[in-house]
C-alpha cells in the first residue's frame, strides 16, 4: 500500500507539471506575437537542353558543326536579357543564332542554333563544350563532348593512317 501511494505522489506531480507547462507555455504564447515568413512565390528558372543526339558526335576540324539547344523558362517570372556563352578548349569558336535573347515569358522556349568550329590542326581526341545561359547573375548550362578523330580521305581507302 506504501508503494501505491508513493507512486500515485509521484503521478500527482507529474501531472501537476505537465498542467502548469501547458498553462504557463499557453500565457507565455500570448505575450508574443507568432513570426510569419513569407516565402517567394515567384521565381525564375531558367534552362537550357541540348537536343537529343548531340550529347556525344564526331568533329571535322575546320568545319563548322551545327548543333540544336533549347532554352526554357520554367518559372513563375517573366526573364529578360539572356546572354548566351561557352566554354570551350583553346581556339575552339561558338556562335549562337540567335546572339542573345531579350525576353522569354512563362513557359515559354526558345530554339537556339549553336554553330561549333574545331580549330583546322585540332589533335586527336575528345573535348568536353560546356554551354551557358545567363541573366542577372543567374547561370544554366547544358555540355556535350565532341571527337576528334581521324579525317577520312585516300590514306583510308589504300589501307594506311596517318
């Protein structure tokens, strides 16, 4: 019996601190007003894609290649004056049909024509071009890699290379 009634001392004050929590926790809350955090609803997202089928190709050095990328704006915003540059290996040359974009509203997409020109005495290899799509120090970019390999011509047909 000493037992049951220790332990019903203890569930009184447990209980008893659980109430005064909530009671105090409930005065204390109306003291204070609630922060509210207003969240971005509109939002900007730009992307660029490069067309299916040009992720991986073969480049003659000195000729010009036409590849296809498609620009998006996905978001919520209307965009504005997108630059268009690249990355690419040295003496390596990109120029974009169109140059620039100056407005690309909600949902809407943009095809760009990107005209990539290897260096005529390019060696031997794989090079990685890496697309940029800019406004307002916002980047997107979409890359792809393009082989350089042998030029084919008579030393192939006689059975040697170079």
């Amino acid at each position: 019996m000493k037992k049951f009634i220790k332990n019903f001392k203890i569930y009184k004050v447990l209980t008893g601190l659980v109430c005064t929590a909530l009671l105090f926790g409930t005065l204390l809350g109306g003291l204070f007003s609630a922060s509210t955090v207003i969240a971005q609803t509109e939002k900007p997202i730009l992307s660029l894609y490069l067309l299916s089928g040009y992720y991986y190709m073969d480049i003659i050095p000195g000729e010009p290649l036409k590849l296809y990328l498609e620009l998006e704006n996905a978001g919520s915003q209307e965009i504005f004056d997108i630059t268009l540059s690249a990355d690419v290996p040295a003496n390596w040359v990109v120029e974009y049909s169109p140059a620039s974009i100056d407005y690309l509203g909600v949902g809407q997409r943009k095809s760009i024509e990107a005209v990539v020109l290897a260096p005529s005495d390019e060696s031997r290899g794989e090079y990685n071009l890496v697309f940029i799509a800019e406004y307002q120090q916002i980047r997107t970019f979409s890359n792809t890699v393009l082989v350089v390999g042998d030029i084919p011509g008579l030393w192939q047909w006689v059975g040697l290379e170079r």
